[in-house]
C-alpha cells in the first residue's frame, strides 16, 4: 500500500506553477527519489507535504488518511518528518540540545528553553551514536562542519521516531567520506522500517540507493520507475538538457 499519496497537487506562486497536477506515491519501505532540474518544484511539494505551505488544489494522504489540510504540527506527529535543503541547525545550541528540541511532545517545553531530559538525553545520545557524531555531543551546533550538520539534521529528524523521512539534498556539500556515512545510515534505517523519500541531484547517489526514481519537471511528473529506466527515458534526458541548467 502507498505510505503517502499525492494526487493532482498543485500550487501557484503568483504567475509562476511551482506544482502543476503533480501526482505520485510512496510505497511503505522504500527509498524512493525525487529528482529534476533546479526549480522543478520539488522543495515545494515537500512544502505542501509537511503543510508549510497551502496547495491550491489536489490531495494529499498519509497511511489511508487525508492530510491535505492539516497543520504541520499534526502532520509531524502523524509520522512524516523532513530536512531543509539549507540546514537549519540551531547554531548556539549544542548537538544534543538540537536533537533535544526535536524529541515528541516536547511542545511548549521547548519554548523554555534548552533544558534536556534525561529520557531525551538518553535517546538522543543513543542517535549521535548510531551516526557517528557522538563526540560532538556537547558542541555547540555553529561549530560543524557542513557534512557533520547534515548528519545532525538527520539526527533530528529522527527524534520523532517518523515513519517517512523526507531529506531535502542530504548530499549537497558533503564530502565524501560523511557522504558514505549519510547512505549507510539511510540503508540500515530503511532495513528498520523507515520509508525515505530523497530529493537529491548527485545522480551516482540516487541511482545506487533508491527505487522507484520520480522525475519531475516544471511542477509534474514526467516519468517514474526503476532507476535505469528513468536514466534512459529520452523525456528525462530533454527535461535535464533543455531545462534551466544545475
Ligand atoms: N516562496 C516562493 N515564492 C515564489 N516563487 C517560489 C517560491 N518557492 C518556490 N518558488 C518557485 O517555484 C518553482 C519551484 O521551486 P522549487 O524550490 O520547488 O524547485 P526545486 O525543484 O526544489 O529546485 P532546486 O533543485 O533548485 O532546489 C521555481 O520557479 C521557484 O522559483
Ligand atoms: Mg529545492
């Protein structure tokens, strides 16, 4: 069964379709990918995704239940849970103060301030672990690199205990020793159940680690499938040469 469903999605920003009728599906347990040309629309339909953002038209649902129109709070405690394209690291705080912030629940708590439980503590160590980082735990967040931030922000992420997590070019600006720590931490988090859904443009990356591939293109899908066969589809092949260019 689809985890999460998108049908007909599509939103205006102005003049410009960000999102044009763009429909497709994510299958429970898989990584699927998002991938197109810059400014095809998908950090948008992550958007609308996690209700940032307010669709114009079409639908969106989660495990069976419409989410369309629900606030990003409730969608996240639903089970979807994403990282930005720019990290969003609290830089003052510490590694595990940002994990903290994002534990569920939390609520109001985080209004005063970043004041740890030891539930949370515990679990967020537990997480800095399985990434590697746990030696950066009490460092502040404005102090990592950009590759040791990625990590961090899937370390967030996954505070919440998701059940799709969406990253937004986990690979963008990681060198290449983190970049291999990112995909096996993506490949032993999908062993355990968790669905990914990546938008990404390192294309070796993708390609190694995900199916199905959905390719859009100005704001709608133009194929989808294994990730040879989308490689080869001449329609990919035009969106990617004729399109604005990386
Ligand atoms: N808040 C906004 N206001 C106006 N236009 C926007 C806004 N957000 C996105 N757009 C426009 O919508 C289109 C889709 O943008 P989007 O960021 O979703 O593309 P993308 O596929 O994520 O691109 P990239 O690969 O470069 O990140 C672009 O033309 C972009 O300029
Ligand atoms: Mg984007």
């Amino acid at each position: 069964m689809a985890l999460l469903e998108i049908r007909d999605l599509t939103k205006h920003f102005g003049g410009i379709i960000a999102v044009d009728h763009c429909t497709f599906s994510v299958e429970e347990g898989s990584i699927t990918s998002l991938i197109g040309p810059n400014g095809a629309g998908k950090t948008t339909a992550f958007n609308l995704i996690t209700g940032t953002i307010s669709r114009d038209s079409g639908s969106i649902h989660f495990d069976g239940r419409d989410i369309t129109s629900a606030p990003p709070h409730r969608i996240a405690r639903r089970g979807i849970s994403r990282t930005f394209q720019i990290t969003r690291a609290l830089g003052d705080m510490t590694v595990l103060e940002n994990l903290a912030v994002h534990a569920h629940g939390r609520g109001l708590m985080s209004l005063l301030g970043p004041s740890v439980r030891a539930e949370e503590r515990e679990k967020a160590m537990s997480l800095l672990e399985f990434l590697g980082i746990e030696q950066l735990a009490n460092e502040k967040a404005a102090t990592l690199s950009y590759g040791q931030r990625k990590l961090l922000e899937l370390g967030a992420v996954l505070m919440s205990e998701p059940r799709i997590v969406m990253l937004d070019e986990p690979a963008g600006g990681v060198n290449p020793a983190l970049l291999e720590t990112i995909v096996e931490r993506i490949l032993e988090l999908n062993k355990q159940g968790i669905t990914f859904l990546i938008v990404e443009h390192n294309m070796e990356l993708v390609m190694s680690i995900s199916d199905p591939v959905i390719v859009m293109a100005s704001g709608a899908v133009i194929a989808e499938g294994h990730p040879e066969k989308v490689q080869s589809d001449p329609a990919v092949l035009e969106a990617y040469l004729g399109g604005p260019g990386e």
